[in-house]
C-alpha cells in the first residue's frame, strides 16, 4: 500500500487540528506552517509536509514534499 501523501480533508481546518491529524498517522513526518504567500524551497522532502495558513487556517491542499 502506498503511503498518503495529499490531506484534502485539511482545507480549512485550524493549523492545530491538521498537524495533529498528520503526526497522529506519520509521526516521522515533520510538519511546517508556513504564511500563505511565502516563498519556499523547491526540492522534494517526502518527511516534509507544509501547512500553507492565512489567519491561522490551512489554504491549500497539505500534502508532502
């Protein structure tokens, strides 16, 4: 089975309740929260997963990388 990489389910949920959702089933992932915005990197981490947030809320698609 692959492993989930995309949490869609996480639009719009506060910044607590999607990183305790993604470390309750990858606790080896690490998560950054990230103002909507920002610039970033562009290379690939597959134990990275960023909240992109705008007034403590997710406003893209979590996923990892």
């Amino acid at each position: 089975m692959e492993a989930k990489s995309e949490w869609p389910e996480l639009m719009g949920k506060s910044v607590e309740e999607a990183s305790r959702q993604i470390g309750a089933e990858f606790p080896e992932i690490t998560v950054h929260v990230v103002p909507e915005g920002s610039m970033v990197t562009m290379d690939f981490n597959e134990q990275r997963v960023r909240l992109f947030v705008q007034d403590g809320k997710v406003v893209r698609e979590p996923r990892r990388g």
